[in-house]
C-alpha cells in the first residue's frame, strides 16, 4: 500500500492540491539559451555578444509548447543578427537591445501565435572580447578607392 502512495504522489507533483485554491501559474516565461550575435563595423567582424533572452508568455500561452519552438527562435536571432547586425555604434561590446527584442516579437507570432508572448527581455550580455577593439568614436568610413 505504501508503494501505491508513494507512487501517487511521485505522479501528482508531490503536493497535495487545496480544495479552491486556483492551480499555481506555470510556465510563465521560457528562456533562451545564449546565442552569440556577431559586432561588425565596416564591414569587418570585430566581436561577439552572447545574450540570452526570456519570453514572457501570456496567461493563454501553453508553455511546453513555447519551449518546443525554442531552437527557432534561437535560429532566427543568428540569421537575423547575421543579415543586420545588432551593432551599438558607441559600444562594441553591447548589441542594440530594442531591435533584439522588435525582431523576437515579429518571430513569435510565425512559431507560436498571436498574442502568445507578452514581451521579450535580454537578460544577459556577454561580450567576447573587452579590449582591442576599436574605438566607436574612431571608426570612419574607409575612402572609397577610386581607380
């Protein structure tokens, strides 16, 4: 008998449910495994940022579901960042936080819905590199070579 109890409760999440009480919220937000953005100025790459986004779902997002579509929207970050770099012209070491979040939500509503993602948050940046890159203040354009 103590075997089928233990068994319940391994089932049941091991917390008995109160009578009324409503259901605790789950799956409120999904995170994004870091994923790098290349910095490119002129044209050249000079580093890289790794950041890591979170999704806050709406209280009608089924969020295993959100977790499946996770490596898209991961994908869709890289391919973004890599046709428009989310460069920061005055730190090199930053990716520009507002575009990052703008392209997340365009992307969401392709993978999992309108209305299923609340907002997006960049709740880390790691940059490669800290030193040996250029100045922002420095950067010029390159003349333009004229044969």
């Amino acid at each position: 008998m103590a075997k089928w109890i233990i068994a319940a409760a391994l089932i049941l999440g091991g917390q008995p449910a109160l009578a009324g009480e409503p259901p605790p919220d789950k799956d409120l937000t999904v995170q994004l495994a870091p994923v790098a953005l290349p910095v490119v100025v002129d044209g050249q790459l000079i580093n890289y940022v790794f950041v890591t986004v979170k999704l806050n779902l709406a209280p009608t997002a089924d969020g295993a579901f959100v977790r499946t579509k996770e490596p898209f929207f991961r994908d869709a970050l890289v391919r973004a960042g890599h046709r428009a770099p989310f460069t920061v012209a005055t730190d090199y070491t930053r990716v520009d936080e507002k575009r990052i979040r703008a392209e997340v939500m365009s992307d969401a509503t392709a993978f999992v819905g309108r209305g299923k993602i609340k907002s997006v948050e960049i709740i880390k940046q790691v940059s490669q590199h800290h030193s040996d890159l250029p100045s922002p203040h420095s950067a010029t354009r390159r003349p333009e070579l004229i044969p």
